[in-house]
C-alpha cells in the first residue's frame, strides 16, 4: 500500500475515519462550511505547570488541596471572545491552549509561538508569566484555522459511514468531540451488526440514525455557537456552565453511559425528549448571548462547586446507577428533563425580571408554564444567582 501505485479492493463496508482530509467526503461533496469561525493554536511544555501556583491565598487553594489540586483538572480561562485551556497530560506534560473568535481575536494575533505569548501577556498575563518560567521545555507549537466543520450525511445505507473529524466537528469547548467519536463509532458498529445479520432495517436504521446524530450535533453546536463574547462574563457565564452540565448529565451522557446509544428501539423512543431539550438548549443559549450584554460584568470571587447543588450532584450520580430497568430507566430520564424545565424557569424568569427588555429581543418561553411539571429542588440555584447577581430577586 506505500508504494505509490493504485490499488483496489473490494469490501462490504467503508468506514472513512481519515480525519478532516476525509476521502468519501470530498468524493461525495458532503462538506458544510461552518458559521463558527473560531481558531485555535496550542502547545506542549515538558513540564508541570501548576495552575495553584498562579496565587498563594487561602481562598485560592481552599478547594485544591491534595488529590483535589487543580493539576489533576482541565483548567479553562475564560475571557471576551476566547478561552484558554491548561491541560496535564499522562506524559507529565502540560498542554496550552488558545481558542478564539476571529472576529475578536484573529488568528493571526497569536499563530506563532512569539505572538501566542505576546498574545497571553496581554490577555492572561499571570498564564503568561508561568508559561515564560518554562518555556525552555517547549515541545512543538500547532495551528488549526476555522476548525469547526459540518457534514450533509454520516451514514449510508450504501455502507459507507464517517467518523470523527471526517464528518463534523464542533468546538473543542467541553471536549464534545470524543463524545461525537464515541456515539459514532457506537452506531456503526451498531449497523454494521445489523448489515451481518440480514436485517431489513439495516437502510431505515442507517437513515434515521444519520439524521438523529447530526440533529444532536447541530444542536450540542449551540453551547459555543455566537457565544464567545458572553465567554468573560463573570455573573453569566458560571449560571451558562450549570446549564450545559444539566443537558449533558440529563440526557446525552446520561443515555449514552446506561447503554441506550447501542438500543435504537429504545432510543428512537426518547426521541421526543431530545426534540424538548432542543428547544429548550436553544431558547437557553439565546437567552446567555442577549442577557451578558445587557448584564453588568462585575466580577465574584465566589466558589461555585456544581455538587452543592443538590439537582446537578443528582444527575452526576444517576449516570453510574443501575437502570437495566427499562421502566426505571425511562422514569429517570423523565425526572431528568423536567428537572431541566425546572432549572430552565427559574433562570430565566430572574433574567426577565432584571432585564424586562430582553422578552422582546428573544421572545416568551417556549415552555408554557402548565409543562412545567414538578418542581425540582432548586433553592441553591437560587441562592447562586443571587450571590452572582448584585441585589437579584429570584423565585
């Protein structure tokens, strides 16, 4: 295969995972160009570089002491337009980040290793101060311009299926990428399986599982989508993160780690739950860019740990309960999304009563209040906006 002659071959099945140059993708034109334009340059450094080390308060090592040291984490800094990321690798290396919108920040203020620095001096020069005692052990430095690329087809009933980058991508924000690679790599091996055992529903599955991944990526897109600006939002941007986690833990995550992904009977079942949490995650983003520009950005040094909030802790631990139970299982999944209207009311309501305006810029809640259903426990919620939000009157 290396030596540069033609070759064919025959098979039953084509999985093209040849990452953004992506073969069957540009034979069968099926790129999207995105309306993302973010982009990112990063690289290593053999090297610890301890974000506790940035500042030797008590209040900013209170929580990160021992196995609880921020080492051990993906740390984000969060800024207008951009976010910075500090990743520990199992090499001992740290990774360093720089994603951006280009409108705010071009590519071309930070893709070499000489404006990336002056670039971190300007925007986050304590980052750039830790990363200057170090720089000796640079590994390599990378670029990717405009990363963000979308896809008209994943799977075909003429077996031929993408994955990975060569299909869509979206932001590396939250890491959603590996979780696309791993929903992917599970339907395919799901109608591969199908295909072997003779199935009729091999081409029905094939259509109705392309369509329901690339509605799940459009619509996990949202979280970043046009949100850049909001990113340095003191007040908004930690309420925007509590909501993202709840949809992640409430229903993708959650189906994915209780095996539903592998049982389209039962996933095609749940359909209408991630029609409603669509509606809801897009109303919700809306909500997050119009309100951080009408929100004071007045700055909270407050420790916002998302397990003392009693309906986030219960999330995170239904992904590990057992819920072989096809009857338990859809009763969690059920408490889970009226959780999220739950969460969803209380945040906007407070939106609305602070900025009355801000019902005409993005319209009335498309969740009427009688679908509201049980109120979830959500009084440390409350409690956070109103610590987040100077004088915030919450219900």
């Amino acid at each position: 295969m290396g030596s540069g002659k033609k070759q064919q071959m025959n098979c039953r099945w084509v999985v093209d995972a040849c990452s953004r140059k992506s073969p069957i993708k540009r034979q069968q034109k099926l790129g999207i160009k995105s309306s993302h334009n973010v982009s990112s340059a990063w690289f290593r450094i053999a090297d610890k570089l301890d974000v506790n080390s940035l500042n030797n308060s008590e209040e900013w090592l209170e929580h990160h002491r021992g196995n609880n040291s921020r080492w051990f984490s993906t740390n984000h800094f969060m800024g207008d337009g951009y976010w910075l990321w500090l990743i520990p690798l199992a090499s001992g290396s740290t990774s360093i980040g720089i994603v951006a919108e280009d409108d705010r920040h071009p590519l071309t203020s930070f893709n070499t290793l000489k404006k990336a620095r002056k670039w971190l001096e300007k925007n986050e020069p304590i980052v750039a101060t830790l990363v200057t005692k170090h720089i000796g052990a640079l590994q390599d430095f990378r670029v990717l311009k405009n990363f963000s690329h979308d896809c008209q087809q994943v799977f075909n009933k003429n077996r031929w299926f993408l994955t990975g980058e060569a299909g869509a991508l979206l932001d590396p924000f939250y890491a959603p990428g590996s979780d696309f690679i791993a929903i992917s790599n599970t339907f395919i091996c799901h109608l591969i399986d199908t295909d072997i055992n003779n199935s009729r529903s091999f081409p029905t599955n094939c259509l109705m599982l392309d369509i329901f991944y690339l509605k799940l990526f459009r619509n996990t897109a949202r979280i970043s989508q046009d949100l850049y600006p909001a990113f340095g939002h003191p007040a908004i941007m930690p309420i925007k993160t509590l909501w993202d986690f709840s949809v992640y833990w409430s229903l993708t995550a959650f189906l994915y780690i209780q095996g539903q992904f592998n049982n389209t009977e039962s996933l095609f079942r749940q359909l209408r739950h991630f029609k409603d949490t669509g509606v809801m995650n897009e109303f919700m983003q809306k909500l997050f860019r119009h309100w951080a520009r009408r929100e004071p950005a007045i700055a909270n040094s407050q420790y916002i740990d998302p397990f003392d909030i009693d309906f986030l802790e219960s999330l995170n631990r239904g992904l590990k309960q057992d819920f072989s139970d096809s009857e338990a299982f859809e009763q969690q999944l059920l408490r889970n999304v009226q959780g999220l209207r739950s969460l969803l009311q209380t945040v906007f309501r407070t939106a609305y009563r602070r900025h009355p305006e801000l019902e005409q810029e993005i319209g009335p809640c498309p969740i009427l209040s009688e679908e509201i259903g049980p109120n979830v426990q959500v009084e440390k919620i409350s409690d956070l906006l109103s610590t987040l939000l100077p004088e915030a009157t919450v219900e």
